[in-house]
C-alpha cells in the first residue's frame, strides 16, 4: 500500500524515540532483573580516567571483579561496532515526549533524552567506590569462600559523577560491577554512558545452579570455565558438577588413581587435582560454589573396573552368572571403608559443606537376580522388599558422607519417594515430571527442596526459553512455611548429546531464563516483556567471548553474526 507523508513522518519519529531493537547494545539493560531499579535523565560518561577505590584493599575477591568489569567496560574487541545513526526527523508537536519503557525495562518508566541540541550534556565519571561492609581480609593466603549462607545483596548508586556500590560481603559487590558493566552502553559516537541509576538488589533464591554432565561426553576444563563465565554474566552462583557416572570417571582420584585409569575414555580425558583445583578457585572468585555429585549405588559402571567387588555380579535365569554388572553391592562390607575414603578426599578437595549423592534410577532387577544379595535381605528380613535393601545402603552412605564436620548432603527424590530415612537437612533435588506434588511432598516433610523438573536444557525445541522462563518454583499448592524450604533450582544439561562443540551453545543463553527466574522478584513475568533484555543479554555473552545460540529467528547482534 502506498504511504503518505504524515504517515513517513510518525514512522521516522517513532524510530527515533523508541527503544532500540531487540538486543541492541545500545540499551543498557540488566539481566537478571533487579528487585529495584530506576533511572534518572542525566548520563554519565565513562573515561579511561575513571578511577575505582575499594575500603577493604586486601579483599581480593572485589579487586579481582574490579579487574573484570574494567576489562568488560573498556576492552574494545567485547564491544560491537556502532550501528548507523538515523536521521532523526522534525518533531511533531502532537505526540508526547515521554513513555513508559516496559519493552526494554519491564518496570522502569523514564524520559526519554530531548533532541542532541536540548540535552543535558553529560557529565564525566571520575570514580566508582565499592565498599564492603563485613570484613574481607584474603592477605596471607586467607581464603574466602562462597556459601550457601552468603549474603549477595549490593546497591549501585549511580549519580553527580560518581558511582557508589555497596555490599555488605563481596559476593554482593561481584554482582554490583557485573550489574555496572551491562549498565554501561557505547553511543554511535563512539563514547561509553550510563544513565543517572538506583539500584537495590538482592536474589530471591540461595541456590541458582546450572548441572553439567562430564562423565557420557568429556568436558575440557576451558569448556567448564566458560560455563562459570557465563554464571558470573547471570549471577548463577551453584556449579553443580556431575562428574562421573556409568559412561566414564575422569576424575582422577589421588587415593585411588586406578579408578580413572580404568574407568576414563582414556588418559587424556581426565580431569588431574589441578584442573580441579583450578576449576573450582575460578569458580570461588566469581562467588561460585562448586558441589560435586558422585552417584551411587547406580550410575556406577565405570567404578567397576578399577575396584573389582564394587559393582553386584548379575545372574541369568539358570543361577549363573552372565558377565554383567549392576548397582554397588551393599552386601560387600568391603565397599564400606572404600567409599568412606574416597568420600574423605572429596572433603578436602571440595571445600563446599555439600556433596551431591545422587541415588536416582536405581535398578533392583540385578539384586533380584543374585543368591548373595537375596540371602542377606532374608538374613535381615527384609523380603523381597528392595526399597529396604536401598535404604540399608543410603542411611550408611549419607552416614558416612555426614560424618565430618559440618558436611551435608543433597538427594535426587527417588531417595524420599523409596521411603530411605533422611537426615533433617538433606536437600531433595526434585528432577520427574508431576514437580509440583513432589515439591508439595517434600517441603511437608521439613526438606529443603530444589527445582529442576522444568529445567532440563538438553531437551531442545523452538523458543523453549519462554517455557523456562514461566516455570516458578513456588507454583504449587502448600503453605507459606512449606515454601520457605525452597531454596531455588538447577539448569541440567546432560550429555547424551553435549560435547566441548556445542556445551556453551546450548547452554546459553537459555539457563539465562532460568537464572531471572531464580534471582528476580518481580511480577510480570511475561516472555514478550523480557525478550528485548533477553535477547540484548544474548549479545552480551556473545562480545565478551561466549559462543551462545541466537536467541530469535530475526535478530542480529551488531559487529556480529
């Protein structure tokens, strides 16, 4: 159809006064959404001369996140080029000059910036002070570590030339500058500006986790490191590390090397006490913690070869043994004092309070099958009830894994569901579908409970994201005291199909829906509102060196594809 010139006209404007497009660098949008924040007209410029002080120097933690959000702000190969300038058009009189920015802020209702000629010049940033309330002395070694009880909340005030971040611990002041650098937007002229901005923010869940499966497919340590990137970018602050399982056991053991010897793809796929080492102080200082899992008594094949006994001998259906192997033994006391040893260097290479049991999909048929194991539950009158037999093995393995100081433990829900006794504490990861009843169930019971029935990554479909993005983990019926014992969830990416060629991808930036979803208060939650910001955190990722999918069938990230 052919258009006339008014209408050119309300077009142009409308270009020239409306939020950019989706993911446009230019918008200095947040992700995830802070509990409070709000804009005022004036901007910043942001100098090489901009200066940052911390109170506490020896908090090497922040001095370290300074580093960072300096390197994102100012290196120039993590910005995209400018888009072309357009034109802008005469002002009409009939139309407003203000409107409220739901499309780019979800909650924000700001002016926008009068013609170049009318605008307040911006003022230069000279200093960005970053204080931390509580002590932060890591001089001497000392070492600070992430908790599940760290206090992440942090406020950015950002006005008369100075930015001001504070935090009662560290962690908070991480998230302050990370909340800082994606304020930050390169203008066509080539400059870096952020709006006057309050901030007031804190997480709404403790535990915002993303599972990694290192054992069916091998991970480089590069390709983990770029995963806890990616957290730090969404303020995801659980790696949840499911190292082994029946495919492989790269983690090579200093108490018992024979069992990545055996149990590897090979002895270039392993993962030494350095790379762990190095992997899990990458993690501490971005106030990530890293927790374990080594599943038993299923899960387990790869144990087999390096520990023989370990792994119940299954029998056919002439009483003979068929050559092949099923869950841990329970019935081998032997296995008792090694499990209690490897669970001991687990302690001390871990710093984390938890260790991830596992305990889900345990098969019974192999026990059924073999006379010693069917002899010892008559012995012990147990039937042919193999929840029991499952139980006997649980309660002595978490006893086991408790016995330490101040350890605790987390479960997948087949523990609960088989009746298994569990200490009060144990975190209930909560995985099958019919969440909402188990969540029910569990929090009844007193456990805490984590979420990731909803969340499961490596199941692909088109624009899955706003189905992440609409799951809530308190949506389900229980009372507010049963809510309260929810303490967040988990991204899972499994690895039938994830190797280093496509784990970033496929990762990111979905988990970055499921990180608003656990950090973010807010009340509208509708997928078209946070698109824009989405999309733009897409970007982001993709300037400071992530290879994460497009998150739109139309939309491109300037300077890059």
């Amino acid at each position: 159809t052919e258009m006339t010139l008014p209408s050119l006209l309300l077009l142009l404007l409308a270009i020239s006064v409306a939020p950019p497009a989706l993911g446009d660098p230019g918008v200095g949008t947040v992700w995830p959404m802070p509990r409070s924040l709000s804009f005022g007209p004036r901007q910043l410029l942001y100098m090489d001369s901009t200066r940052f002080s911390l109170n506490q120097p020896a908090c090497l933690l922040v001095q370290d996140a300074i580093v960072r959000a300096r390197r994102s702000i100012l290196d120039s190969s993590l910005w995209p080029e400018p888009a072309p300038r357009l034109q802008r058009p005469p002002k009409l009189p009939s139309l407003g000059d203000s409107f409220r920015r739901q499309s780019a802020y979800g909650v924000t209702s700001m002016r926008m910036p009068e013609p170049a000629d009318a605008a307040p010049s911006p003022v230069p940033l000279s200093l960005v002070r970053v204080e931390v309330q509580r002590p932060c002395n890591e001089s001497g070694g000392r070492l600070m570590w992430p908790s599940v009880k760290m206090n992440e909340s942090y406020t950015n005030a950002v006005s008369g030339g100075q930015v001001n971040i504070s935090a009662p611990e560290p962690w908070g002041a991480m998230y302050g500058l990370e909340t800082l650098a994606q304020l930050i937007s390169r203008y066509p002229d080539g400059t870096l500006r952020l709006n006057e901005t309050a901030v007031s923010d804190q997480p709404r869940f403790a535990h915002r986790g993303i599972l990694l499966d290192t054992s069916r497919h091998y991970l480089p340590v590069r390709t983990i490191m770029q995963n806890l990137d990616g957290m730090t970018y969404n303020k995801m602050n659980v790696f949840h590390w499911h190292i082994v399982d029946d495919q492989s056991f790269p983690y090579q053991s200093y108490t018992f090397p024979e069992l990545s010897d055996k149990g590897a793809y090979s002895g270039r796929h392993v993962y030494s006490q350095q790379d762990v080492a190095s992997i899990v102080e990458h993690a501490r200082r971005r106030g990530i913690r890293v927790v374990p899992e080594f599943d038993t008594p299923g899960h387990t094949l790869s144990w087999g070869a390096g520990r023989p006994g370990l792994l119940t001998a299954c029998y056919n259906g002439k009483g003979s043994p068929d050559g092949t192997y099923g869950p841990v033994d329970p019935t081998n006391e032997a296995n008792y004092p090694f499990l209690s040893a490897l669970l001991s260097e687990l302690s001390s290479v871990f710093p984390d309070t938890y260790l991830h049991l596992g305990g889900d999909e345990v098969p019974f048929d192999c026990w059924q099958s073999n006379p010693k194991v069917r002899q010892f539950m008559a012995d012990r009158g147990f039937g042919q009830n193999y929840s029991l037999l499952e139980n006997y093995y649980e309660n002595r393995i978490i006893s086991i894994a408790t016995s330490g100081a101040n350890r605790s433990v987390v479960v997948w829900q087949e523990l609960l569901d088989n009746a298994v006794s569990l200490p009060r504490g144990t975190i209930v990861h909560v995985w099958k579908g019919g969440w909402q009843d188990e969540m029910a169930k569990v929090t009844a019971r007193g456990y805490p409970a984590l979420l990731s029935s909803c969340w499961y990554l490596d199941y692909i479909k088109m624009s899955d994201w706003k189905d992440f993005y609409a799951c809530d983990p308190l949506s389900f019926s229980a009372s507010a005291a049963q809510k309260s014992r929810v303490i967040g969830g988990e991204a899972c990416l499994w690895g039938e199909f994830v190797d280093a060629s496509n784990a970033v991808s496929q990762l990111w930036p979905r988990a970055s829906a499921v990180a608003e979803r656990l950090w973010s208060n807010q009340t509208d939650w509708r997928p078209e509102v946070a698109e824009p910001r989405y999309a733009g955190q897409r970007c982001r990722m993709l300037y400071r060196g992530l290879n994460p999918e497009p998150s739109a069938r139309t939309h491109m990230c300037y300077g890059r594809s």
